[in-house]
C-alpha cells in the first residue's frame, strides 16, 4: 500500500497558512457589498451566506489539503468529512459537491487517486448529497477537498456573530488531532489511538447541525486548522465578547497529552499560539493543556454559544448519537479587556 503520509510535511488542516499572515493579506482587499450577502468575510466566519428569497439562503465553502493519513481512502472520507463541516457550522445542509483534487500522476500509482475519490464519494453519500463534478490538476503532493454548496432558512443562520454574555461554550469532539496525526509520522503514537483519532475525523458534524437548531443555538464554529483557541478568538471578535474556557474540562484524544508531553507538537501549534497569545489571558500552568488547544483540527468537533437553558437538553442528545464526549468547556462574557480568559 502507497503511504500517503510519506508526500508531506504538513497535512490536514496543519497545512494552513499563518492566521496572523492570513488576516494581514485579507486586511488588505476589499470587503464584498450586498443586500443579500448575509455572511461575508468580514466575520472570517465559517462559509458565506446568500439569500436567495424569504425561505432560502444558500451556503458556499470550500476546504482542501493535503495526506494526514497512510491510507488513500481513508484521507478522502477524512478530506470530504472537512469540507462538509462547513455548512453544519453555519446551521445548514449540504446540496452538493465539487471536487478538488491535485494529483502527480507520475509520482503515485493512479489507483490511490482512485481510493482516495472512492473515499471522499462514500462520506458524501452517507451524508446525503451528491457530488457532481470536480476540477484536477497534475501536483505534488497530493490535495483532495471540495467546494460544497447547501442551504438554510435566512431566519436561521448559525453564525460566529452571534455569541452573547451569559451563552454557554459546548465543544462536541475531543481536541488533538494534530499532536496524534505528528505522534503517527515520528512513530511515537499507539495504534489504537491512531485509529481513534482518524474515526473522530471520520465523523460527521450533521447531528450537531440538526442539534444546534432544534436548540435555536445561533453561535458556534467548527475547530480546524486555528486550533481551539484560534477559532474561539475569531467567534470573539466577531461578536465584540470574551471568553472564559476551563483547560481543565477539555476533551482530548487518547494519548495526546502523553505526546504533547513528549514534545510532540506539530509546527502548526505554535503558529496558532503566536496568532492569538497577546489576546488571551492563560491562568492555566498545565503546558501541555494549553498546547492542545492550539493544536490544529481536522474535520474537528463544533464549539457552540447555547442558552444555559439548553444545555442539559442538548448535550443529553449530543452524548446518546454520535459524540460521547461532548461537553461544557466555559462560558461567553460581556467584552473584558482581553478576548479569552484560560482556567
């Protein structure tokens, strides 16, 4: 078998840029203008939001990356799963899917590319959609993700906008998925824990987008490549609050913590801890807690803003489907003078 994982420094969402060098280009193009644009990229929210009448809004994103994992078929399921999580974030449902593929047909025998379209077509069609077309081109290494169109009521948009003080913080997957997928290249992480990690990575964030609007949550993110803390400092500014999260209360994957302790610690990390350190105040001594929160996730789990009223309802739903370690992690504030208070 081809090993993926052989093509890469960085993979996942490991791969992308510098937060802090991303908001310096973007800072510098101008902002699109329209009646109908519900969400732009002012709030670098999750995905754009489009209305298109009273009932419809449609909800466009794309995500690509490249091998986080030895197996083709695996990294497609793994690739797709991120690119969907998108529209979940935001409270809407898939319609269909473009792939995205970079391939270097004279490097890698072409039945991985074929594992690797099998893979991401099967997560799409588990999660009801349709892929109907793509774009390749001759690269190394390899890239695989997809452009995804979906939709939602334009009265129900979940949005990083819209955290308010008193709302509590719920994360529905376990963090580390960098610190594993870095364990996995030095040969420092245990099988099982691999294969942990990859089925988290595997599993959709679908139930927690029917979850968040039978629960009218209408705040929350997906945690990818900025890491917790770096996507949690994004809902922040974007809704003008702070936050308070327990390092304490933080999921994580079996066996990241005894890798971070190790030293293992992807470059990506520290990319995310240089982005947002000066807007955070850490109380925490554990260091390798708050390494872990900035580890970057992919196809990571959904943070939530919920109504304290709601949170017993949904995390009791979260915990019976298909997230069993979901849970609350902190609170939303009234804006202080840095962004996030870490515990």
């Amino acid at each position: 078998m081809f090993d993926l994982l052989s093509t890469v420094e960085y993979g996942g969402c490991s791969a992308k840029l510098s937060p802090k060098e991303l908001d310096l280009i973007l800072s510098k193009l101008p902002s699109p203008v329209s009646e109908n644009l519900l969400v732009s990229s002012d709030t670098h929210d999750d995905a754009a939001v489009y209305q298109l009448n009273p009932e419809t809004a449609l909800i466009f994103t794309t995500d690509f990356f490249p091998p986080l994992c030895s197996d083709a078929y695996e990294f497609g399921q793994i690739a797709a799963c991120n690119s969907l999580s998108d529209v979940y974030a935001m409270g809407g449902m898939p319609l269909m899917a473009l792939n995205i593929i970079m391939f270097p047909s004279k490097q890698i025998p072409p039945d991985v590319l074929y594992q690797i379209l099998k893979g991401g077509q099967d997560k799409v069609s588990e999660a009801g959609l349709m892929i109907v077309g793509g774009h390749t081109i001759d690269d190394y290494p390899p890239k695989y993700g997809l452009a995804v169109v979906g939709t939602v009521n334009p009265e129900r948009v979940i949005s990083n906008s819209n955290a308010k003080a008193g709302d509590i913080l719920i994360l529905t997957k376990p963090l580390g998925m960098g610190i594993i997928i870095t364990g996995k290249k030095l040969n420092e992480v245990q099988d099982a824990d691999y294969q942990n990690a990859l089925n988290y990575m595997k599993l959709l964030n679908k139930k927690g987008a029917e979850l968040m609007q039978k629960y009218h949550v209408r705040a929350a993110t997906d945690i990818t490549g900025f890491g917790l803390i770096g996507h949690a400092l994004k809902m922040c500014k974007a809704s003008q609050v702070s936050m308070e999260i327990d390092s304490q209360m933080i999921p994580v994957l079996s066996g990241a913590y005894d890798l971070a302790d190790l030293g293992c610690l992807p470059g990506a990390a520290f990319r995310n801890q240089d982005f947002a350190e000066t807007e955070i105040d850490c109380q925490t001594h554990d260091y390798n807690l708050k390494m872990i929160m900035f580890d970057a996730q992919t196809s990571g789990g959904l943070l939530m803003a919920v109504a304290p009223e709601n949170v017993p309802l949904i995390l009791d739903e979260l915990r019976n489907s298909c997230y069993p370690e979901a849970c609350v992690i902190g609170k939303v504030k009234d804006r202080q003078e840095k962004y996030i208070t870490l515990k």
